[in-house]
C-alpha cells in the first residue's frame, strides 16, 4: 500500500530504484514512486537527477537480481544462456523489456558482461565485430520478442471480447502465440547462420 507523501523517512538510491521496479519499470513516474515510498516527490531529486537516471537505476538493480552465464561458456550455448537471462530479467519485471529498449545508454553493469561475453566468443573462432553481434542481437531479440508477447496477449485479449484480429495463416499457431512464441525458432536460424561465420570452421 502507497504510503501519504510527505513523511519523513531515511531514503537510498537502493530504495528508490526497487521502488521504480515495483511501481512498474516502464511506466513509472517520479511522483509514483515517491507516493510508493511515502515521501515528497521533490525529496526523490537528492538522490537522482530525473527519471531516465532512475530508470538506469531500476535496470542496474534488475542486472544484479539474476545469475549471468559464465563467459566461458561454448559460444553458441553461452549466447542461448543470455538470452535465456534476460527473459528472466523480462519475466521478473513486466515492462523491463521495453524500458531496456527505449533506455537513453546502455546500462554499465550490462555492458561488463557483454565486453566478457564479446571476448569469449571472439577467442572460439570469430571476427571481433560478429562476436560483437551476435552478443547483441541475442540481447535485443530476447527484449524485442518478450515485448512480442505482451502485444499478441493483448491482441487476444481484445478477440475475447470484440472483432477477431485477422492473422495471416503462419503466424495462427500454438508456436506464435504461446510461451516464448518464435524466439526459439528466430535464434536458432541466427546460430545457424553464425556458425558459417567461424573463421576456423
């Protein structure tokens, strides 16, 4: 329950960003948040400067809830594993998956493991720019299809309850519209694809 604004409370950065995720990563506001925790709106700007700082906030905290895969990993079940973390990160946090896409930077204790992951695959046989890649398009794929599946539930959604949403004959399948929908069919083109890549192969 909101607690009223204005009460006095010892208040950390730590405190602000959970509140953030609570109130829901893609839609908070900086008054929502401080209704959530019970204090002035105005006292929030000693410890951030404005929201897309606390927005970068919230995700870092959102980075260090879950495990990362080890970078030494081989690469092509070390790149299914990141995509497999940030679902989660996009499970735990509804929303994570747009904020993450709309960010103004990337968030610095991502981009520690990426700079991991990048040499890893790198070091098994690729071009530094495809390691660099394929890092990424895992990461944005994962955020991308997540966000997928908030639409297509929506638009489910809106058939129970008014005109059916026509969809062309090889998107009407259990694969689309269920758990992680293409995701797993798209990356394991993109894998297959990579593997023609490898300089050693």
């Amino acid at each position: 329950m909101d607690r009223k604004p204005g009460r006095r409370r010892a208040l950390t950065v730590d405190m602000i960003a959970q509140a953030a995720l609570d109130d829901g990563i893609a839609t908070f506001s900086m008054p929502s948040v401080a209704r959530r925790l019970g204090v002035a709106h105005s006292g929030l700007y000693r410890y951030v400067t404005d929201r897309d700082e606390l927005l970068m906030t919230a995700l870092e905290r959102a980075i260090a809830e879950v495990s990362w895969p080890s970078a030494d990993l081989e690469w092509r079940e070390l790149l299914e594993a990141i995509g497999t973390t940030i679902w989660q990160m996009c499970e735990r946090h509804p929303g994570l998956d747009r904020a993450a896409l709309s960010a103004p930077k990337s968030p610095p204790g991502a981009e520690v493991f990426v700079e991991q992951y990048i040499a890893s695959i790198q070091r098994q046989g690729f071009l530094l720019e495809d390691a660099a890649v394929a890092v990424e398009f895992v990461m944005t794929l994962a955020l991308s299809a997540s966000a997928e599946m908030d639409r297509l539930r929506a638009i489910e959604a809106r058939n129970q309850t008014g005109p059916k949403v026509p969809v062309l004959k090889a998107y009407d399948t259990e694969e689309v519209w269920r758990g992680r929908g293409w995701y797993d069919r798209k990356l394991e083109i993109v894998l297959a694809g990579l593997t023609a890549r490898r300089i050693d192969s």
